[in-house]
C-alpha cells in the first residue's frame, strides 16, 4: 500500500498539469477514492495550478505538455526512418542477388556454346 502510494504521488503532478497517459490518470483517480492521503495531496497540487496566476508557471506548462508530444512523434519519426531503412537494405540486397543470378545463368549460357 505505503508503494502503491509512493507511485500514485509521483503520477499526481503529471495528472495534474494533464501530461499523464490516461492509464495513469484512471489509477491515480481510482487510487485517491480510497485513500486520504493521496486525495488531500492531489486536491492540493489541483488548487496550487488552479490559483496560481503567474504566467511563467503557466508558459513552462505549456512548454512541457508540448515536449511530451514532440517526444512522441520523434519516437514515431525515428521508428518509421528505421523501418524504411530495413526496407531499403532489405531491396538493395535482392537486387545484388539477382544481378549475381544473372550474371551466373549468362556465364553458363557462354560456357555451352
Ligand atoms: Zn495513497
């Protein structure tokens, strides 16, 4: 429980400035309908963003929010450029084959006649 309770505190603050994966934001959500703790640090983190006006902390919000998603297309990008290059090396390599293969069948095609 006292683990449990430890994991949920660090997703808070992700919950909260609303980067958490919904996963996460549905076991901080059923974790803090059963314990006190929990529920009073995430109701406190949830006002301290509710009523601060400064626009610093707002802008860096906004900074992260966005890094997240940067992050996850650069990881996209980086997953398709891989593939593609697979995909590449994989065409170049048959092409090699058949040009070997052919260059076999004329040799013997030569040597007969
Ligand atoms: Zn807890």
């Amino acid at each position: 429980m006292k683990l449990n309770c430890e994991i949920i505190k660090d997703l808070i603050p992700q919950c909260v400035d609303e980067i958490a994966s919904d996963d996460s934001v549905n076991l901080v959500m059923e974790h803090i309908l059963t314990c006190e703790s929990c529920r009073s640090e995430y109701e406190k983190q949830k006002n301290y963003t509710y009523n601060t006006n400064d626009n610093q902390v707002q802008t860096l919000i906004k900074i992260r929010k966005k890094l997240k998603r940067n992050k996850n297309r650069i990881i996209v990008i980086i997953v398709v450029m891989t593939l593609l290059l697979f995909l590449v090396v994989y065409i170049l390599c048959f092409l090699q084959a058949i040009e070997k293969n052919h260059f076999i069948i004329m040799e013997c095609m030569l040597l007969n006649l």
